[in-house]
C-alpha cells in the first residue's frame, strides 16, 4: 500500500491521550517541510509556533477555546465565568518524561516515513519528497501529576470531560478519534 499512498494531509485523527510532544522530529518541522499535527487555521498563529502562550488570547473561531491552534489541554483546564475554558499552558505536551504513552499512539499513526528518525507511521507521509501524512489533532486529556502527600499519580479527566474532548474533535471535523484508555 505504501508503493500508492502513505497519508493524505486531509485526513484529521484527533488522539485523545496523555498529549503529543508536537515539536519533535517526527511530527512537526524542525528539520524539513512536513508537518503531521493539525493547526486550527482559524485561529491566529502563536507569535512562536513553539509556545502555546505565545498566542493573540482571543477565541478567533469563537469554539470556546482560546488560542487552540494545535489542540487542547483538557487536563489543566480553569473555567471562566463565561463560559469560556481557558487552560493553564494550553500546551499539549507531556509534562512528564516518563509520560509519552500519547507520543507513542500518534507514532504508530502519523510519524514521518523516510525522515532517518526513528519509527514509521502508518500514514505519516514522506518527508523524503515533503509530502505531508495525515494530521494528528492532539487532544490531551491526562496527565503526571502529584498527590498532596507528594506521590506520583495519573490524572485523567471525568467521563463528562472526555464527552467535552470528543465532542471538540467533532467539532474540528476530526475523521478518526483515538482513545486508548487502559
């Protein structure tokens, strides 16, 4: 099947997991012109396209999710009085190194073929000719954290929150949703 197709960049699947390291190799631009993860391209771009917090704070495709360029962090989320949800960092990101169970999902499906960096994705494109895959929408909906007694737990989000988190990758059109829940 690769000999005819590796991805169509046309092609949304939203990862609902523990977020996606966006700015790595295998998924984003750094080192060539491909680049498998969705952009909202209603909203305005962040001033650096590497800092979530770098955006305009303004809802510009009035969805409820300011500055939503590359998905949502549904797991550091504060509620306005509004309405409107605004999340701490809005940056899908793991924050923990030993976290990347959302890294790994989207690997499988979208990680850049022929770009000599580790794995191939299912339908990650060709970064050899600069032929986008499909696009990953990252969702994150858990996430390493701390008790108050200082031990290490797993946050994850209430079954309404995910119901929230699907609901906007409807929204955004995603084709597929991942969910990989233990």
């Amino acid at each position: 099947v690769w000999d005819i197709i590796k991805g169509k960049s046309d092609v949304i699947i939203a990862v609902l997991d523990t977020g996606l390291d966006w700015d790595e190799e295998e998924f984003g631009p750094i080192d060539s012109n491909t680049d498998n993860v969705f952009t909202n391209s209603p909203e305005d771009d962040w001033v650096t396209w590497t800092n979530p917090g770098s955006g305009n704070d303004t809802d510009d495709d009035s969805n409820n999710y300011i500055d939503d360029f590359r998905g949502w962090d549904f797991i550091n989320i504060n509620t306005s009085g509004g309405g409107n949800q605004f999340s701490t960092d809005n940056d899908v990101r793991p924050n923990h190194t030993a976290f990347w169970h959302g890294n790994a999902v989207a690997g499988v499906i979208a990680a850049k073929t022929n770009n000599s960096e580790g794995v191939a994705g299912i339908a990650g494109g060709d970064a050899s000719i600069d032929k986008n895959g499909i696009k990953i929408l990252p969702i994150k909906i858990a996430d390493w954290g701390w008790d108050v007694f200082g031990n290490e737990l797993v946050e994850w989000l209430s079954t309404a929150d995910v119901q929230k988190a699907i609901c906007y990758a409807t929204d955004l059109d995603a084709d597929v949703i991942s969910m990989s829940f233990g």
